[in-house]
C-alpha cells in the first residue's frame, strides 16, 4: 500500500512534522510521495533527499535557520531568504527534484495569476525558498517574470498531488484553528501576521475531506510561528501526535 503525506506550513511549528516522521519510522513506517507548503516544503525537502528526522533538526536548529522565525517586522521593508538555498544546497548535496529519494511536491502562491500552483521539477532550493516566503516579510521570488510567495497563502496542506498517486493520504497540519489574547493583537505587525494566519487555516481545512486521515498537533497552539527556540519541545508534540492515530493503530502499512 502506497502512502503519502503532506506537511503543512506553520513557521517554526513545521519541527512537529520531525517529530511525526520519527514516530512513524519508528514503527516501520515510511511516506512514498510528499508534498509540503512553507515550513514543511524545507522538512520535505531533507526528507526526500534522504535525511533523518533526527538529522533534520539539528540542522533547523542551526544560527542561519534561527534568522528565518526569529524575525520582528523589517525596519528597511522586505527582506530575503538568502541563507536558505545555502543551506539546502549544503545538506542535500544537489538542486534537482528528480534527484530526490522520495517524490515531493511543493506548492507555491503565484501573485501575478492570484493561484496556487504545485511544483515537482526544476530548481529545489528555488522553489522551496518561493513556498517559504512569508508576504510582508520576505520579498516574492521571480520565477519566469512570475512572483511567487509562501504556498501556504493558498494551500497550505496540499493535498491533490497525493489523491492521485497513493492508496493512504495523510495530512499533517501544525496550524490548527486556535484563539489568541488581545494583548497579542496590539500593533498593526501583530495583525497582520494573525491575519495571514487566519487565511492560511481557513484553506488548510478546504482539503481535510481529501485526506484519510488528519493528524492536528494538541498543544501546538502555544508556540507561534517564530519560536525555533523551542524547536526541542515542538518536536515532541509531534512524535506524541502520533500515538493515537488510526493508520497506526490499524496496522494498515
């Protein structure tokens, strides 16, 4: 039986995605074909290339990926992700989705047509950097005179790439719908980010019914986008999340 997974976006919450994929292999379990928007684009990425969940977060954990969630609103405008595609390039070793181990398609917000898109070929780094440029944050990445930002403003849990290619679809959203304090929404910055938030879930749970199966991080709520600090305890969430799931204690894999 063929299995897919899909990772959604959520800043420095993706470290959960880590801790599932660990959880699953440890029980001898091991996706065929991934997709990913954002943060989870950057862990599909290792992951197709054949890195450890273990592996993985150590690199995340690095002083250049704390710059990407440790970020306050630009004081000179947008910025860029620069580091990002070192840092792939440097791990995985190559820029080419057909050199993946494991399939992986990445979805990316194209600005100009006003839709998402799902990328599986040509430049990795590049189109993983596109699927992980926050709007308001990080400047659009041209691809074909086509400015493309964060998949997740879209489709964040994409999930047709995978309906068509595996027997068990799985979903794993770290951007589930939670409430915030007004003490949390006191500057135009604050806004704007729970806004993009906000669009983000709401097209997360388009796709719930395309899934078998949705595993929702409990207690992911209480860390925000940009706490790569806390990487270590994100990523137990996630290897608990994954106790009680129905594919694993069917034994369906």
């Amino acid at each position: 039986m063929k299995l897919g997974i899909s990772l959604s976006g959520g800043g420095a919450r993706g470290i959960a995605h880590l801790g599932v994929l660990q959880a699953l292999e440890e029980n001898g379990i091991y996706p065929d074909v991934l997709s990913g928007a954002s943060a989870g684009s950057i862990i599909g990425a290792f992951y197709a290339a054949g890195l450890r969940p273990k592996e993985i977060l150590k690199i995340l954990k690095g002083k250049s990926l704390l710059n990407l969630f440790s970020l306050s609103f630009p004081k000179r405008g947008m910025t860029t992700l620069k580091f990002l595609k070192p840092m792939l390039l440097e791990h995985i070793g190559h820029d080419d989705f057909e050199k993946l181990k494991i399939p992986l398609y990445v979805s990316v917000s194209n600005l100009n047509s006003g839709k998402a898109e799902i990328w599986n070929s040509g430049s990795l780094s590049q189109i993983v950097e596109a699927s992980s440029s926050i709007p308001i944050l990080f400047k659009p990445i041209v691809i074909n005179e086509q400015n493309y930002v964060d998949g997740g403003l879209l489709n964040n849990l994409p999930a047709h790439p995978l309906v068509d290619e595996v027997d068990y679809a799985i979903g794993v959203n770290v951007m589930p719908v939670g409430e915030v304090s007004n003490d949390k929404l006191k500057t135009g910055y604050s806004v704007m980010i729970r806004t993009f938030q906000l669009t983000v879930i709401a097209n997360s749970r388009t796709n719930y019914p395309l899934f078998d199966e949705v595993i929702e991080i409990d207690g992911i709520d209480d860390y925000s986008i940009f706490q790569i600090k806390k990487a270590d305890e994100i990523f137990s969430l996630g290897y608990k999340s994954v106790e009680n799931c129905r594919f694993l204690r069917n034994r369906q894999f």
